[in-house]
C-alpha cells in the first residue's frame, strides 16, 4: 500500500529531472525556470495530497480474493485478519449465507448466542475469530469488514472435514469380522484419511478398555505409521485366547471411529471361513456319488 506513496514521490523527482534539461523555445530562462517551479509545485501538492489521502485509509494486511481454511471436525478454527492503519476504524466479523448477513463480533465484543465463538485479539493487529469444537454446520462463508463506507471485507471460507476411519483386511479391503485361532496373534489394521491437521492420537479399544497403554495382559502393542496421506495403525494382541474374542474400535478422539467384531476359535473353521471350500467339497460329494449311481445301474443293466 505504501508503495503507491513512495511512487508519486519518484514522479515528483522524475518531473524535477526533465524541467532541467533546457529552455523551450520562445522562454527566457527566468520564464522558464518559473513555469517549471510552478508545475513542480502543483504536481508536488496533487501526489502529496493523494498520498495523504490513501495513508489514512486501512486496509488488509494479507489481503487475497477468498481464503480458504480446511480444518478437522471437533478441532478449532483459527480465521485471521490483520489490519494496518487501522486509527478510528472498528473490525467486525460476519457469517454470510447468500443474502442473510449475521454479526458475531464487532470491534473486541463477541454478539453470537454460541458460544464457540470468540473474538480472540493478537497483538498488534490480528482481530482473530475463533470457532472451537468446529461442527460441520460451521462450514460457510465469514467477512472481516473494517467500518470505512462502504466497508471494506476481507472474505474466508471455511471448510470442515471428518477423518474417515476404516479397519481393513490383508487385502486392504474394509471389514467388519475377523476370525482367529486360539494362540495365535490377532493383528488388526486401520486406516484414517482425510485429515487436514497432524494426529497423533488415535486409541486401541476393546469394547470400553483402551489397550494403547495397557500392561496388565502383555502381548499387547500398537504401531502407527504417520508418514503418508493415510495415517495406517496396527494392532497386535500375541497368543489369542477366548477373552480376547469382542469388539474392537479404532478411533481418533471422538471424532470418527471403525469397529470390528473378533472371534477367537479352538481350531475349528468357522463357517463364514470354510463358505468358499466347503462349497467346493459339498459338490465333489455329489459328482462322486452321482458317478456311483450311475455306474451301479449300468451293472444292473447288463445283466
């Protein structure tokens, strides 16, 4: 902003470099000098004026067209404006959705009924609105409007997202049942996608007791890859017995969570296991005693 200023000083001093290059025809010297002090004078007092003029105007400090802020369901939302020159001018934020405006904070006073919503001051010219426990009905446009006429916005756009959570098989396929042998090691992997912000902090649960931390048991332990686009955690529980049959949840807070049902077995195949062979045996049982059928009539047959 303060750069137009500084150019209208350069075309002063542009201007003061041309009317010393010489005497235009029919002038003295006096006469011209005096033209050219006298157009100095009035170029000087017309950028000066403008610049005054633009100098008391506010105005963003990191003003774009629209910015646009992605943040994770249930976490806080954190919408800047920083104003320069701010002098008698007051900040307020709205919520704009269409035609229908509502204020939520003007100057260092919060008007919203919800309270999530706060003015939270930065010094020395962040009027910061805060959302916490971001709901996904938060999503929508927001102005940060200085009170000059008309007033001028600085529009965000605020998005909300939920982490998917999935528990998935060997083949990366989502599933909803697992079934294991007794002593052997149940392994159980979730993946967690769509997050916008860095986490950490994703539990282990086996119905309502959280095995992330838990040394009573042993055999117990929890890997979590953080490294890409998809947040993949893994759950081991070595020598399965029939108390480690259940529910078990993957969650992230309480944000999103995926569940799987585990059946622990004495070796026996479990139906749903045993579907596609079982299937299979069933079928050569009948094409054997089918042939057998067959051939025991060809023998009555021939004789």
């Amino acid at each position: 902003m303060g750069d137009e200023g500084g150019g209208g000083i350069e075309d002063v001093v542009s201007s003061e470099v041309r009317y010393e290059g010489g005497i235009e025809s029919g002038q003295t010297a006096s006469e011209n000098t005096g033209a050219s002090l006298s157009s100095l004078w009035t170029f000087s007092t017309i950028s000066q004026d403008r610049y005054d003029e633009h100098e008391l105007l506010p105005y963003f400090q990191d003003y774009v067209n629209t910015t646009n802020i992605t943040v994770q369901l249930g976490s806080t939302a954190n919408l800047n404006c920083r104003v320069k020159r701010l002098k008698d001018k007051t900040v307020s934020w709205v919520r704009r959705d269409g035609d229908n405006i509502k204020l939520l904070t003007w100057g260092l006073h919060t008007y919203s009924n919800d309270a999530r919503y706060a003015l939270n001051f930065e010094h020395p010219n962040n009027w910061k609105l805060q959302i916490k426990y971001t709901q996904r009905r938060d999503k929508g446009n927001y102005e940060c409007q200085i009170s000059t006429h008309p007033p001028t916005v600085y529009p965000v756009r605020l998005n909300v997202v939920a982490p998917v959570v999935v528990i998935i098989d060997e083949r990366g396929e989502s599933v909803h049942e697992k079934f294991y042998k007794k002593g052997s090691t149940i392994e159980l992997k979730c993946t967690i996608s769509q997050m916008p912000q860095a986490q950490t902090f994703i539990l282990w649960r086996h119905g309502d007791h959280m095995l992330n931390y838990d040394t009573s048991r042993g055999g117990i332990s929890v890997k979590t890859d953080m490294s890409g686009s998809v947040i993949v955690s893994t759950l081991f529980i070595a020598k399965a017995g029939h108390r480690d049959s259940g529910n078990y949840t993957c969650s992230l807070g309480d944000v999103a969570t995926g569940s799987v049902m585990v059946h622990v077995l004495n070796g026996e195949q479990p139906a749903a296991m045993q579907h596609g062979s079982g299937t299979k045996d069933h079928m050569c049982c009948l094409l054997t005693l089918v042939i057998f059928c067959l051939t025991l009539l060809l023998l009555l047959h021939l004789r």
